[in-house]
C-alpha cells in the first residue's frame, strides 16, 4: 500500500466512524418520535421504517452504475449531502407527507453510503491488506453506532420534541462533516467503465448474474443477513420478551454484549480468519449461529430460572457478534475479488441490494414467529443457519483459489518464485 493510499484509507475510516455515529444519535429512536412525540400514529411510523428500505431498493441499482461510471467519492458525497437534508427536514417535519419524504431522502443517502464506502476501501487497499481494512470498517461503525446511540439517549426527551429536533440536526451536522472530511480524499486512479468500451446498465447486470459465484455469494449473504441481522431488533427480541420473559433492561444488555463480542474479538479473529479458506470461515458462522439459536431455544423453551434465561439470551446475541466479526474480514473482500476490473461499485451495490432485501423480509417474518410461535420459531433459524453452512461449503466449488484463500495462493507464489530465483544460475 502506498502512502496515498494509506492517507486516503485513514479519511475513509474516520467518515465510517462518523456516519455510524449519526446513525446511532437517531435510528433507535426514529418510531418513538413518530408515533409518539409527532403524535403521527403507530401505523405512520411503521411506514417510516418501511420508507427506509423501499428507497434503499430503489436508488442502489442505480448506485452500482453511478459508482463504476463516476467513481465512488462523487457518489459518496451526492448520497451524503442528500442525507444531511432529509435528516434536518425529518427533524422539522411534523406531518405524515414531510416525514415520509424526509425518510426517503435520509434512506436513500445511508443506502448508497455503504456500496460508495465499500468500493472506496477496495480502490485503496491491496489484497494483502483488504480484509484487515474492512475488519477496520466494521469494528468502527459498531462502535461509532454504539456511542450514538449512548449520548443520543441522554440528549432525547420523550416529552419535548425539540431534544428530537436537535437530535436530527447533529446527525444532519455529522453528514456535512463528513463531506468536508471526505472532499480531502485523494483517491487513487483505479479502472471505471467509462475507461472501458460503452456497456449498457442492462449488459453490466447480465454480466453480473452470469458470474455464478457472485450469485451463489449473493443467495448466501440473504440467508446470513435474513437469519441474523434481520432478526436482532424483530423476531429474536419479540421472542426473548414472549417465550423468555426477558426484560427491557436485560435485551438492552444483549445489545451492547453484541456490540462488546464485536469490538472485543474483531481483531483476535482476523488471523484465523486469513490462514483458513473464506468459504470454511462462513461456513463456521452458520455453525456459530445455530449454537446460538439452540441457546435461544433453552432460554425460552427450556425449564430453568429466570436468570439462566436471562444469561442464555445474553449469550445468544454475543455468539451472534462472534459471528459477525468472523464475516467482516471475509464476505466485503470476497465481493471485491469476484468483480472483474472497473466493477467493484456494481458488485458492491449488487450485495446491499441483497442485504437490504434480507433486513426488509427478516422483520417481516421474524417479528409475528418470534412473537407468539415459540419453538416454530427456533427451530426455523436454526435451519436457516445450518443452511448457510451449506451453502459456504457449494460456494467454495465455485471459487478459484486466489479467491478463496489469497494469503496461501500468494504464498505459494512467493515460494515458486524463490525457487525459480533459486534455479536462475544453474541454467545459465
């Protein structure tokens, strides 16, 4: 990595921090403040969040293309000044129509933050060091989501709706500085469409889908973000307050021993994460994660003392972050090494489309199970992360070598090219 490169990933981390920090000041907050403080009703509230990933399925098709054509910081900057706007306007808004607008317009900007995000990462790192950079990326938007959210709930006041004002208003704040951090970066030239002969948006998605390994990676990361991510905040705490009986108090605690497994054990992980195959690695997730479902299952289904219950959510959401911080190094850079040259932006767009999919479906159909069929419930995700298993190992068939184990392939480069070196005078 050159000392450009390096600068310009150091900006990219810190606006990671920045954005999850002004998600965390709100998201937690934004169905109180509808339904509640703006007095708008359950159902306009509801139709907030949906609002959120109606616009994310709408603008990222659009944001691949954008991303590989203009490149990603144009992109990045465009979706964060539309943020900042529809953040400042949803903390104005005090009507169904203006909130739903702004909803849509903070939606979209966060949408396409993350593919814009994500390419910029893969434009300034090497293969050598691209999962350690998104190992990087995730440990910090945890923690910027996790500190947010903190000071954001000492700053709300249910009550008066001017806490709720200035609360979207440092968020708008945090974007807009963002935008002035990530206008210094100086990205290195790397290879766009336009550089290449014209090819239609229709041609590029046709490409895309004929990579079977991209699209195997892409029924794969719907079951892995449907079958835990999509569960944190639905099914799986519906099902912790139904079956288990656990308290507000104690699924807060869930929350942030998630977040703790995360930040904890990001790092610890990423050594054996790069020695294995990625394949095996997701396929250990699956494995990790029907283990917590199994937890889940005793803490509600199982005969012991409220407290034993308690633990046992507890570790079920901390055995979820193992998970996570075993994916981060691993799914991001596998997406980069499938995308041919100049095509990083549309396969990264490609998988938060995916993603987005997954969180919209996951709550969906999680929330009615987790909330009143209990063991249907369990058993059902339990499935679904034995499934991934599964479904890692088919997509290792798929994979080259380099794609899924880079660190060995270029070890045995390396050594080839030592004994090459080595040989060079006994043939002259």
């Amino acid at each position: 990595m050159t000392r450009a490169m390096g600068a310009a990933m150091r900006r990219i981390h810190v606006g990671n921090a920045l954005s999850a920090f002004g998600l965390g000041f709100t998201v937690p907050y934004l169905y109180v403040y509808v339904a509640q403080v703006r007095g708008l009703g359950a159902m306009t509230a509801g139709l907030v969040l949906a609002v959120f990933a109606v616009a994310a399925l709408i603008v990222l098709p659009f944001a691949g293309r954008a991303i590989v054509r203009r490149g990603p910081l144009p992109v990045l900057l465009v979706a964060l000044v539309t943020a900042a706007v529809g953040a400042l306007s949803l903390g104005l808004s005090n009507s169904a129509a203006t909130v739903l607008l702004s909803a849509s317009a903070l939606g979209a900007g966060q949408a396409v933050m993350q593919p814009a995000l994500a390419t910029m990462i893969v434009d300034c790192s090497t293969t050598e060091t691209r999962s350690r950079a998104f190992a990087m990326q995730f440990f910090l938007q945890n923690l910027g989501l996790g500190v947010g959210g903190l000071i954001g709930g000492h700053l709300v006041d249910p009550t008066e709706a001017g806490s709720f004002t200035l609360l979207f208003s440092i968020e708008a704040v945090m974007f807009l500085l963002l935008v002035v951090v990530m206008a210094t970066v100086r990205m290195p030239r790397a290879p766009r469409l336009a550089d290449a002969p014209h090819q239609s948006a229709g041609a590029s998605w046709k490409q895309l889908l004929g990579n079977r390994a991209m699209v195997q990676l892409c029924v794969l990361g719907f079951v892995l973000f449907f079958a835990c991510y999509g569960q944190f905040e639905s099914g799986l705490s519906a099902y912790g307050v139904e079956a288990a009986g656990i308290s507000t108090s104690a699924l807060g605690t869930a929350l942030a021993a998630n977040t703790l497994m995360i930040v904890v054990a990001q790092f610890a992980v990423l050594r054996f994460v790069e020695r294995r195959k990625r394949s095996r690695v997701i396929a250990s997730v699956g494995l990790i994660w029907a283990v917590a479902w199994a937890v889940a299952g005793y803490a509600g289904l199982g005969d012991g003392s409220q407290a034993m219950a308690t633990a046992a959510f507890i570790s079920t959401y901390a055995l979820f972050g193992l998970g996570e911080a075993l994916l981060s190094p691993t799914l991001a850079p596998l997406v980069a090494d499938l995308a041919p040259t100049g095509m990083a932006g549309q396969y990264n767009s490609a998988f938060a489309l995916v993603k987005q999919l997954a969180l919209a479906v996951g709550p969906a159909v999680g929330g009615p199970m987790g909330a009143s069929l209990h063991a249907p419930y369990i058993v059902v995700f339990l499935l679904f992360s034995l499934g991934i298993t599964v479904l890692a190992v088919r997509l290792g068939r798929q994979l080259t070598e380099v794609q899924n184990h880079p660190s060995a392939a270029r070890s045995r480069v390396v050594a080839q090219s030592g004994a090459a070196a080595g040989q060079a005078p006994a043939h002259v």
